[in-house]
C-alpha cells in the first residue's frame, strides 16, 4: 500500500513537472516556428513572425532569466536586434523604444555570448552613434561609439572611427574659432568675436585636448577676454548639442578683470555678473588668484559694495592679493556651491 502511495506521489510530481516544462517549451517552441517561419519571408509577414519570435522568447525569459539556454539566449538578443534597427531605419536614434530593446540586449550580451552577436549589436550602436553625428549631437555619437567599442569582439575599427570623428570635430570647431579670431581682429564693432573665437576652441579642446593649434590659440583670446565676460550663452546662437554648450559654459558666475596693477602686490579693477539662480553676498575672502603652479593667494579683506549682489545684476570693485610667486594663471570666485575663474592666458 505504501509502495502505491509513493508511487502515486511520485506520478503526480513528475505530472506537474511535465506541465511546468511543456508551459516553457510552448512559448519557446512557438518563438522558434516564429524565427524559422521568418527566414522564409519578406515584408510585412517577415516583420510579424519576428516580432512574434521576440515576444515569445521575451515572456521566457522573463519568466526564467537565470535558467534559459545559450540557444534561446542568442536568439532573443538577435530579435531584440531586429526591432531596435527596424525602430531606428524607419523613426529616430531618440525613440523611446530603443533603449527598451537595449536594455534586453544588454542584460544578456555578456563575453560569452556569440562574438557575432556581440560584433552585430557594436555596429548597431554605431548606426547609433552616426544618426546622433548627423544632427552635431556629437556628445551622444562618443558615448555610443564608445558603448559599442566595449561590447565589439572586434573592436579596432571602431576604435579608429572614434579617432576620426574626434579629429573632425575638433578640427571643425578651431576652424570656425580662428576665423572669429581674425574677424574680431579686423572688425572692432564686432565685440562678441573673440567671446565667440574662444568658446569654439574650447571646443575643439574638449575633443581633443592635445590640439597644440587650439591650444595657442585658446591662449591668445584668453588673453585677449581678459577684460570681457565670456559670456557663451549670449554670443552662441542655435546651439546644436546641449550637453558638449553645458561643459564649456559650465560656470553661471561671469568675471572680467578690466585692468591689472602689479607691484609688490596685484591690484585688480573686477566686474562680476551673477548668472546663478540665488542672490551672492560679496566677500573679500571668496576671491584669490592662482599662479601656474595652482598656489593660491586671498584677496586682502575690503568691504565689497554691494554686500549683496542680485540675480542677472554687475558688480564692480578693485581688490588687492599678495603678489604671486609666478605669473599669474587666473582669478577665481570660489563660495561653494559657486565657482568661477577667470583665465590670463
């Protein structure tokens, strides 16, 4: 009798584990006849088994992302594929579609998937990269040129396309700089010129920062700026890529430093706007000037008029330092959470 009981234990447990499996293999194994039945077609009947396929091996794997085999796993990524390029063929690098099939790829993308897929889903990301050149969003083309060099199995083409969009970008944004440079030399009416000539080098430098060109060149306008606010969001119209205008004008507090007197100590004549959201107190103490070699030397206190200084209004005042060891590299406002320098050169 006991020999029955266990014996019909055992039946029932096998039973249930028979459903649970046939439950998995039917999703799996329709997303299969979906995959096969898509090699053979083409159009509209092509697109509808693949993207039943993807819909099958998604419920799997979801249901069982630890446990699923190399095969189903490959073939999951290769349909999460197919969507995100026929997303971006025929709409936008900036569907919110795409990172949603990413994010499957990418979960299960890892070193021991196949190279192919690994090769197939870099050059995805390339295309990527291209749609975001193509529209000089040039910060978003980098990260996903070098999102796919990461997962490429091959990565050294890529790694030399990366060098060449770097290279073009740079050379593009000196090229504009130095014709705002000689227009700013040869036309005085024009005052934002050299404000316009510097914001491009930067530019340039933030791609490339061994640009020695852009380099000189950055030099001789901060030179030039010393005594003008630079002031990039006024003089740079119809600003392409947000994020690369972000980190060149990354400071919200404006300086210029009309006139320099040197003795035994440095006198300086400073105009100060304040672009930040809050209201500053003007201290003496929060101003200091920093040689080449980054020591820094405190303003000698001095009541600054006005105490406070409001949103979108100048300041002008003079301030006395120490007089620096070396040249001096650059006058900086530092009152956390606010930082702003002004280079020399």
């Amino acid at each position: 009798m006991r020999s029955v009981v266990r014996l019909s234990i055992s039946i029932g447990i096998s039973f249930f584990a028979l459903i649970a499996s046939c439950g998995l293999g039917s999703d799996e194994q329709r997303g299969d006849a979906s995959y096969r039945r898509a090699q053979h077609l083409n159009g509209l009947e092509k697109r509808q088994e693949q993207k039943m396929a993807y819909t099958m091996y998604k419920r799997v794997v979801e249901a069982h992302p630890t446990s699923i085999s190399n095969r189903l796993r490959d073939r999951f990524i290769e349909m999460s594929l197919v969507r995100a390029k026929m997303v971006l063929d025929e709409g936008s690098a900036s569907s919110d579609a795409i990172p949603l099939f990413q994010n499957d790829i990418e979960k299960l993308l890892t070193n021991n998937a196949s190279p192919n897929l690994r090769q197939e889903y870099a050059l995805f990301l390339v295309q990527m990269a291209d749609s975001f050149s193509a529209k000089e969003r040039f910060d978003e083309a980098l990260h996903y040129i070098d999102r796919a060099i990461s997962y490429a199995a091959e990565p050294k083409s890529l790694v030399k396309r990366k060098q060449e969009l770097v290279g073009k970008v740079a050379k593009e944004n000196f090229e504009i700089a130095q014709v705002e440079y000689e227009n700013g030399k040869q036309n005085k009416e024009d005052e934002d010129a050299f404000v316009r000539a510097e914001y491009y080098a930067l530019v340039a430098l933030l791609f490339d920062p061994a640009y020695n060109d852009a380099v000189k060149l950055l030099s001789d306008l901060r030179k030039q700026n010393i005594g003008t606010y630079s002031g990039y969001l006024k003089v740079i119209q119809n600003i392409p890529d947000s994020a690369i205008f972000r980190k060149v004008n990354k400071y919200d507090i404006l300086l210029a430093v009309p006139t320099v007197a040197k003795g035994g100590a440095v006198s300086l004549e400073i105009n100060i706007y304040n672009y930040s959201f809050n209201p500053l107190r003007m201290k003496s103490a929060n101003f200091f000037l920093a040689d080449k070699a980054g020591k820094r030397y405190q303003a000698r206190p001095i009541k600054i008029e006005p105490e406070m200084l409001d949103q979108e209004h100048e300041a002008k005042f003079k301030l006395n330092f120490p007089g620096p060891s070396g040249d001096i590299a650059r006058l900086i406002y530092d009152d956390p959470p606010h930082y702003s320098e002004k280079c020399f050169f």
